[in-house]
C-alpha cells in the first residue's frame, strides 16, 4: 500500500515530517516526540481501537510508511537540522513566487491573510493535528491540509521581499495594515535581522538549538557585524559542548562591542582565568569586584537569551 500526498510542501518529491506527525514546523524534539507517541499509540497493533480487520491494517501501513520514518527523521540532529534548512528554503522560495503557489484549504488560505498569522497557524494546526488519524481513511487527506497550512504560515514567516524586489522590514502586523489600505505603517517597525533573531531567542529558551542557529545564521547573512547574534551563537554552540566554535563567535561579538555581556560571560565560561573584560586592568582591590560579571541566576543561559546588545 502506498501513500500519495501531492499537497503543500510535499509537492517536488518533498516529504513534509512535520505534517505527518501534525506538530508545527517550530517544534522542538520535545513537542515532537509528543506527537509521535501520541499518533503511534493510536496506530500500534497492540493498542490500536480500530475494529475492522482492514482499519487495523491501514493503521499499520500509515504507521510504518508514514509515521515511523517521519518519527526517524525528526529525531535526529543532524536530519532534523537539514530537513529545517530545506523548509526555510521551500519558504523563502514561495514568499518571493507567491503566485506559483497553489493553495486548496481554506484554513491556508485564510492564514496567508491572518492579522495574527502565529495565533491563526497554532489553534488551526491543533484543531487538525487532534482530528489527523481520528478516522483513517482521512489521515492523507489532513496531513495534506496541515503541510498547506505549514507552507502558508512559512510564506507569511519569511516575508523576505514585496512584489518589487524591495526587502521587507516590516512586522506581520504592519504589512497587513498596510495592505487593508492604510497610509501610515506602524511607528516601530521591525527589521528582519531582528526577527530572526526573536525567533531564535525563542528557540533557544525552548532548548531548540538546530532552529536557532538556522535562524542566527540567516540574521548575520543580513547583519555580519551583529554582537548580539555572535554572542548568542556563542552560547548555542557552548550549549552543545562545542568550545572552539563558541570561542569564535565570542571572540567576534567582543571585537564588535567589548561590553558585549552575554560574549564575556560565555568567554569566562570558555577560560575562568581569562578577565572578565577586554579593558581589565590591575586598577586596585576594587576593580575585581566592578569589572567580574554576575553569574547567572539560573545557569549559563538564565537571563541571557532576553538581553539585547
């Protein structure tokens, strides 16, 4: 028995895992592993309520040729941080062809012109996810309709460029508004280096690390010379036991702005013996005490991921 999904991301021989499993394409490993568990118990042999002989066949098969390998690839690191890449490149490349794009649900459709695209993305994806595998023989038919709704919401998160060519700086809101007809965007209006790299603050509170390097790498393509990207990077990396690239990106934040916190911080982490700062001289008793950071309430990221340089 074979499967055929021919909607939404998984158009150009594109498996979407996320879609299978029915969690957002933010997941971390946690949310994932939920949901696995979650749709594997009610497809397992010996757990599955199915009462047909053939329900608890198709049960298996969409459990091993579907769910399984989805499960298999989201689990791992490195696949799961390639399969990240390859979906923020799927969505960069829809947002800049939105009219190559074609979109059947309507939940996707509504999502592409959502005031609040994370809130309409997050309650449509739960409302479909706890009705994927409800009824089997409808489980293709709504993993297509939640890979659209991934693929919508990649479209709006993107947001790389308008028609013209002409980069976006602009929060969801405030293209919206200018879209309704309105003459005036937003008094604040933020950059699209500054949204990668909420995005991947908020990554890295969760504990998704692989996300959030994906996100800092693509804000210094944007702005190379950003401390505070270097120094989260730093952290990441720290974070994942690798020492010597932490050292170069809090080497690089430092030279960018040697009152960086979170680079001396992480620096000291690196060497304890190193001074806390690069202007650290013998002034007196007193200069230890002025020029050590705190340590952190809460760890080596309590606090941090919230500070901007």
């Amino acid at each position: 028995m074979s499967f055929q999904i021919d909607r939404g991301l998984f158009l150009s021989d594109f498996i979407d895992s996320h879609a299978i499993l029915g969690v957002s394409v933010e997941a971390d490993i946690k949310e994932i592993r939920r949901g696995y568990l979650k749709i594997a118990r009610r497809l397992h042999p010996d757990s599955c309520i199915a009462s047909g002989e053939a329900d608890r066949e198709l049960a298996a098969q969409l459990l091993s040729k579907l769910v399984n390998p989805a499960w298999e690839k989201l689990s791992q690191d490195k696949a799961r941080t390639d399969h990240l890449i390859v979906l923020k490149m799927k969505g960069q490349g829809a947002a800049r062809r939105p009219s190559t794009i074609e979109v059947l649900s309507s939940l996707a459709q509504q999502l592409l012109s959502a005031s609040n695209p994370e809130h309409f993305y997050s309650t449509a994806l739960q409302d479909l996810s706890n009705r994927q595998y409800e009824h089997l023989d409808q489980a293709c038919e709504l993993i297509a309709q939640i890979s659209e709704l991934n693929l919508a919401y990649l479209i709006r998160r993107e947001a790389i460029s308008d028609p013209v060519g002409v980069p976006k700086t602009k929060t969801f809101a405030s293209v919206n508004s200018l879209k309704a007809g309105s003459q005036k965007p937003e008094a604040k209006l933020e950059t699209l280096c500054d949204q990668y790299y909420r995005r991947a603050e908020g990554f890295a509170a969760k504990g998704n690390y692989a996300q959030a390097t994906i996100e800092l790498r693509d804000a210094l393509k944007i702005e190379p010379n950003s401390s505070r990207c270097h120094s989260l990077m730093g952290m990441l990396y720290l974070r994942q036991n690798q020492p010597t690239m932490a050292k170069i990106h809090f080497t690089k934040a430092l030279s960018i702005d040697p009152q960086d916190e979170r680079a001396l911080i992480g620096k000291q982490r690196l060497d304890p013996s190193a001074p806390s700062s690069s202007k650290d001289k013998p002034t007196g008793k007193s200069n230890a005490t002025k020029q050590t950071p705190s340590k952190p309430s809460s760890g080596l990221f309590g606090g941090l991921f919230g500070k901007k340089k």
